[in-house]
C-alpha cells in the first residue's frame, strides 16, 4: 500500500529502508499479516531522510517534512497527508528550524506525531521536532502502563509553557515488520509514535474533514490517566476506541495558566477554552479547575 516517496538522503524515487527502523514504524502504523497495524487499510508515502546508520542533515529532515505537506511535489496544488509520523530527534526548541517545519506542515493540514526521544528518565529532555508546538509529541509505556524508563520528559528549557510530551502509547516491547518479509521486537518512543498515527489516521477515516488540532485534541481527552506527572505522560496513554465514541472535545487538551506570584494577596490568569458537542442534541457542560 506505499503508494509514492522520495530519499532525500541519497537523492533518488527508492525509499528503500536500509536501516529497519522506518518497515519497523510502518508496521506498527499499517501492517495486515501476522501482524496486524493499528489502520490497516492506510495508504503510505515513504519520506526517506536518514541515511543506514541513522544519521543524517537537518535540512533533509525538513524537505521530507515539506513533502508531506505536498505529497505530489506541486506547490499549485493542495494534497498534504493526513498524518504524518516523525521517529527521530536532536537537541533544539520551539522556535528552531526544525520545530518551525512541523508547526508549518500541521498549519498545511497534516496532523504531525513526533516520539518525545529516548532520553530519559531525566527531565529537561525532549528532543526536537518533538518540541514543536503543533506537534502530538509521544511518550512510551510499557504493556502494565508504567512509563518507560527511556522516554524522554518535559518541560523544555526555557519554555515551560508549551507542555510536552502530550500523550503516551506503547513502546516496549513491540513486534513489528522488518525488511525480508519477517519480524523483530524494538523498544523506543519511535514505537509508540506509530501507535498515535495510525489512531490519528482512524480517527481521520471517521471525520475526513476535521482538522489536526482537532483530532490531537481528541486523542489527548480521551487517554487513560497513569498517575505521572504532566511532564512525563502528558494527557496519559492512548484509548483509541473511546477517541471513536466521544461525545464531546475540549480543545485545546492541555494548556498553562502560568505560575502565581505568591507574594500576592490574590492572581488570575484566563485561557479560551472551545468545546465541541460531537451529539446530535443539546448538551449542557460544567467546568471547573484546582491547584495547590
């Protein structure tokens, strides 16, 4: 079902894996076999940018990012992917080159799913893209629900307010497809990202014309609270069958309202919230919010 691609790295129409990794995401994404994906009827495009050892430029990165955001290469036509799912990251912020194509591409309408890095467990180290503020940046979790002790934690230096990671799915452990028609395990935030893809990609089959914040918000209300701090799961791990049958989003899913001086008698802070009633009937909603 790969119906088109490009290798940035080599410069060529072959985006053949040399390396494993990116057949190992796909499968996770959309394999039917032995395994089965999480959106077995996706169509894929393979964006090469990596070279077999897993190195490779930042600007090569960024015109595999561009690309799904024109799948046909055409400036004078609009065909951006759906979904978009990005397995790799190095040191940056929200405002870098790198995180500045991700928010792009999401604003041209490709909803982009970043694995956080496997950095952990220390905070403070969420790699880039996975810092862009449109990006649906992926922890991993274990199969008992436990936070991977790798995955990588927020918050982002001098960036407190943009909350990442913002969801969790499984990373280890998985079975998945490689090259030469057979099977491996790996483990890694690149695991669990593909998971959140190919969720995104159902989600998307549902509501073709919904937006990507909208399906990130979805996705993120409607996760499974772990106990770990923000910084760690972000909303909690992925439940995409109750995604499906949500009556109702709450966007956006996780904001701040900064911090309180506490040398003063009394603070306020405000934050637009939308909610979007998913029922075919009136719905009266109550909100309320604590902090210590």
């Amino acid at each position: 079902r790969v119906r088109g691609g490009y290798d940035f790295y080599n410069n060529d129409n072959d985006p053949r894996d040399d390396h494993n990794h990116g057949t190992h995401v796909a499968g996770i994404v959309a394999a039917s076999g032995a395994i089965t994906g999480v959106a077995p009827s996706a169509h894929l495009w393979a964006f090469k940018v990596l070279g077999a050892f897993g190195y490779g430029s930042s600007s090569d990165v960024m015109a595999g990012v561009e690309r799904a955001a024109d799948l046909d290469g055409d400036p004078l036509t609009v065909d951006p992917a759906d979904v978009a799912n990005m397995r790799l990251g190095g040191y940056g912020n929200p405002d870098d080159p790198m995180s500045q194509a991700v928010d792009a591409a999401v604003n041209a309408g490709v909803l982009m799913v970043v694995s956080a890095g496997n950095s952990g467990p220390n905070a403070g180290t969420i790699g880039s893209p996975g810092t862009a503020r449109n990006a649906l940046t992926v922890a991993a979790s274990d199969k008992q629900d436990h936070i991977a002790y790798f995955s990588s934690r927020g918050p982002i230096s001098g960036f407190e307010s943009v909350i990442k990671p913002e969801i969790t799915a499984p990373g280890v452990a998985i079975t998945s497809t490689v090259p030469t028609a057979s099977y491996d395990s790996y483990s890694g935030t690149s695991m669990a990202a593909p998971h959140v893809t190919g969720a995104a990609a159902l989600i998307k089959q549902l509501h073709p014309d919904w937006s990507p914040l909208r399906i990130k918000s979805l996705l993120m209300n409607t996760t499974k609270d772990l106990g770990e701090p923000i910084f760690t799961q972000g909303s909690g791990r992925l439940q995409v069958d109750k995604a499906a049958a949500a009556q109702m989003i709450v966007q956006p899913a996780l904001f701040d309202l900064g911090s309180a001086d506490l040398d003063d008698p009394a603070w306020q802070s405000s934050q637009p919230i939308t909610v979007v009633n998913l029922l075919d009937s009136t719905a009266t909603y109550s909100l309320s919010i604590s902090a210590t």
